[in-house]
C-alpha cells in the first residue's frame, strides 16, 4: 500500500514538475527567444521569438506553427492544457538563422484558462474557422513590418497554416512537416470523431505562393497514402516523402529546405 501511495505521489510531482517548468519554457530559455502574448480579440497566443524577428524591421518572417500536441489525455478524457510535452517543431526553430516566430495555438503555452478557452478548441474545433481567424489576426500583426512571409506547420499545425493561406497577407510560401493535410481522412483512419473544419481547407493558396509538403514514408500516424486524393487536388504543391524518420522525429534533415532547395524527396 506504501509502495502504491508513494508511486501516485512521485507521478503527480512529475507533473506539477512539468507544468511548472514544461518544455516548451526550456526550450525557449536554451533558444534565448523572447515570450509574450498577442491578443487578437478571438483568442491570446503565446509568441516566442528569436533575435532576428524582434529586429524593427524582419525582411522575410517566418511563422512555425505547432501540431496539436495533447488534446486528450486518454480515450475519453479531455486534456485540460493540450499544450504539447515534445514541442517537435520548436526544436526544428532553435537553430534558426532567419527571422522566426512560433506562435502558439489559441489556449496553447500556458494560456489554457484564459478568456474565451475552452476543449472545444484544441479538440472538435482545432481546425475550425474561429481558431484560424485568430492565427490569421495574430501572424498579420505580428508580420506588420515583414516584407513577406512563410508559414510552416507540424502535424496538426499543417492543417492550420494550410487553412491560414487564406488570411495570410504578405504570403510567400507555405511548408508542412508530417502535416495533417486531410483531417477527414486521418480521422476515418483512426476511428476518431469528425472535426468541425473550416470552410477555407478547400481554398487554394493565392497564385505565386509556393508549396512544399513532406511527409515521412513510415509516418503511421499521419500516413501518406491518406492524402493522395488531396495532392490530386492540388496539382502545384510540392510533394516530398523521405525516409530515416518517423511522425515526431528525424526531421533536421528537411531544415535546409526551408530557406534554400528542396532535399532530395521520392513522389
């Protein structure tokens, strides 16, 4: 009995552990990124930004934009803060070496409780048009002073900057990792509730944005085979499968692609 009580008090440490100090923190102290929030009268956001972005005047910015880290702490439990444990995509940004943002999802990174936020947001509406209005009226802002942008999204957050296309002004291209780029699909696939998607998904970026998508040929989470029928829908998007790599790692090898050429890919 000891021995179980003492288990359940060292995991409940562990938690308020990470809650106190999550990763997303650590990360952004190892990376010297400035923290603040942006509030756009839809939602606030958590922003995090590297020396380069905070410069008056950024000529290009780049925006990354995480997936959707844990909505549900098991089947049939709401999470209470989906803010992700492994901030994939933040560490992608720490070596950056251009002007870079990660903007956080509405009621992400510490700002579960505030005004406005509830589950509906991180779960059946993650990708609804309320979220992306605010993501648009965040980066737009944000991007003021920028000449240009580019949205890169991870996973879940692939869909958003998919859907953001829409609303982005200033928009030079657009680069998904993993990127869950048809939420019916991947929630046929995985037997989960349909989400409420906004009606934007449909929309093709302006002409003259550029598209660049990878996706990880052993990703069994989001796996490729599920959006062929979107990529035939889109014929202008660049479509890149890799190998050495699963849904959450072995993506440094797509960094350069970022700023310079494509990596060497297989259709």
């Amino acid at each position: 009995m000891w021995a179980s009580k003492f288990g359940l008090t060292l995991v409940a440490f562990q938690l308020a552990a990470c809650s106190i100090n999550p990763a997303w923190r650590s990360l952004a102290t190892e990376g010297q990124l400035a923290s603040s929030e942006i509030d756009t009268g839809i939602f606030r956001h958590r922003v995090l930004a590297n020396d380069m972005a905070r410069e008056i005047a950024a000529e290009h910015l780049f925006v990354y934009v995480e997936g959707d880290g844990t909505p549900w702490i098991r089947e049939h439990r709401l999470s209470i803060d989906p803010t992700p444990v492994n901030p994939v995509l933040l560490r992608l940004m720490l070596p950056a070496s251009h002007a870079a943002i990660y903007l956080g999802r509405p009621c992400y990174f510490g700002l579960a409780t505030s005004p406005g936020c509830n589950s509906r947001w991180w779960t059946v509406e993650r990708y609804g048009s309320r979220v992306i209005d605010s993501m648009c009226a965040a980066v737009n802002t944000l991007a003021a002073s920028a000449s240009s942008v580019s949205l890169v999204g991870y996973s879940g957050g692939g869909a958003i900057v998919v859907r953001m296309s829409a609303c982005t002004g200033k928009l030079a291209s657009i680069t998904t990792i993993a990127g869950n780029l048809d939420p019916e699909a991947w929630t046929s696939l995985h037997g989960y509730s349909p989400l409420i998607d906004d009606p934007r998904a449909a929309t093709l970026p302006p002409p003259g944005v550029q598209q660049t998508h990878w996706q990880c040929a052993a990703d069994t989470n989001v796996p490729p085979a599920i959006t062929d029928a979107w990529f035939e829908s889109r014929p202008t998007a660049a479509r890149r499968i890799v190998d050495d790599c699963a849904h959450a790692t072995g993506w440094e090898q797509v960094l350069p692609s970022l700023t310079a050429g494509a990596l060497p890919g297989k259709r």
